[in-house]
C-alpha cells in the first residue's frame, strides 16, 4: 500500500490550494484522511472522507474553508484549502484506514489509520 500526497507550497494569506493523495496497493479503505503538523506541535486531524457514501468530517478550525473529496475510481483524495491563513502552515499527511471512525463518527485519531503518506508541506505567508 501507498499513498502519495502532492499539492503542497508556499501561497499568502487569503489564497488557495489543493492537495491531492494518490493510493495505490488498496483495495477498501473505510476512510481516508488528512492530518496536519505544524512545526513544535503534534499531528491533529483536518478533514476525512468515508469511502462509501463521501460523508465527510473537518476540524473546527477549518471548516467553511477545506473541502474534502475523493475519486473512487481513481482512488486519489482531494483537499481543497481556501481562505489559507498562517496558521494552516504544517506538514499535511493523508493516511487510510479510520474503521473505528467510520463506526463513532467522532474526532478521528492518527491510531485509527494504518497507512499513511510522506507529508506535502504547505506555507501560508502573512
């Protein structure tokens, strides 16, 4: 299994960017998800799909702002940022797995995904 994020850079506050996590070697995933760690802080959840259906889940502080999706067929998850602020500057990881999420429907956790990417770096400049 593999998962291979992309998308990442540097953009100014108010602008945008889209992440795109490509999974091969999967054949069901219950969800996948992005985390997010920003330097001296741990990873905290952003946002999850659930494969089946496309419900979806986001952290407070990005909501009305990131968009989730996925391509089923494709198996690539996109997260649409908008609005960057300085604060959204981290290292974003998209994992697969959440079993126990897709159950409880409560804030994902990173024990809860068995398979995760390299990282994409996002930058937002005040």
């Amino acid at each position: 299994v593999q998962l291979q994020a992309s998308g990442g850079g540097t953009v100014q506050a108010g602008g945008s960017l889209r992440l795109s996590c490509q999974a091969s070697g999967i054949i069901y995933t219950p969800s996948m998800a992005w985390f997010r760690q920003a330097p001296g802080n741990d990873r905290e959840s952003v946002a999850v799909v659930i494969w089946s259906g496309a419900s979806t889940y986001y952290a407070d502080s990005v909501k009305g702002r990131f968009t989730i999706s996925r391509d089923s067929a494709k198996k690539v998850v996109y997260l649409q940022m908008n609005s960057l602020q300085p604060d959204d500057t981290a290292v974003y990881y998209c994992a697969a797995g959440g079993s126990n999420f897709v159950k409880t429907r409560g804030p994902p956790v990173e024990s809860d995904y068995e398979f995760w990417g390299q990282g994409t770096l996002v930058t937002v400049s005040s």
